[in-house]
C-alpha cells in the first residue's frame, strides 16, 4: 500500500485524467514511502512461502524501484507473476503476467499468452 499511495500524485493529470504508470512523473514519487515499502517487501519476501499479498508487493516493488519506466525489470515481474499464479491462479493474474511477459520477451510471447487465456474462456464472465 506504501508503494501504491507513493505514486498518488502522478496518477491524474491537472484536468484529473488517469495517467499510466509508464507516462507517470517518477520525480513527483514519494520516495520515503517507497524504501520503507522496500525494505517490508523484502523482509516478507525472507518467508520460507510466498503468499499472494507478498508476491503483488513484490511486483509493485518492480514498479516502484527505477526511476524511469524504461528501467524496469520486466523479467524479474514475469517471475514474480509466474510465482503468483502458483498461489492465486486467477484469470486475471494471468491476464496481467501476459503483459509482463510481452514486455518481458516480446509482443509476441504476450499475444500466445492471452491466446491461451481466452481459449480457455476463462474471461468469457
């Protein structure tokens, strides 16, 4: 939660739009809040199992830690995603890993991913 309320305000721009994550302005981050969500992510990350909540601050840990979008560590989220479908397989956590895998490995790897997503018509409802 550190991590999240870190970015609140670069998340709307002046006319209250949502702005993505990737055109946020980092240097506007709260970045007291963001070492303090590091150092917590990372004493539960030391538990002998991951648990989901640990494993989505992991990844928001992913976000939180360049200062430029282009700096991340996309591969480092697959894992991440990759660990949490082992204990919260939802669609949409498979859903999201398929972005982390694109920007991981490459539009393509993504698209066969949501491919196998949606053949299972586990999104349908």
């Amino acid at each position: 939660m550190l991590r999240h309320d870190s970015r609140r305000a670069a998340r709307t721009n002046t006319e209250g739009d949502l702005v993505l994550l990737e055109d946020q302005d980092r240097s506007v981050w709260d970045r007291v809040q963001i070492e303090e969500g590091l150092a917590l992510v990372a004493s539960a990350m030391r538990a002998p199992e991951h648990r989901s909540y640990a494993l989505q601050a992991a990844i928001a840990s992913e976000h939180a830690r360049t200062r430029r979008s282009a700096d991340t560590e996309w591969r480092a989220i697959a894992t991440l995603y990759d660990a949490l479908l082992r204990v919260r397989p939802t669609p949409v956590v498979k859903l999201n890993r398929a972005v982390a895998v694109a920007m991981a490995h490459g539009p393509e790897a993504g698209l066969d991913a949501i491919a196998r997503l949606k053949a299972s018509h586990e999104l349908d409802s």
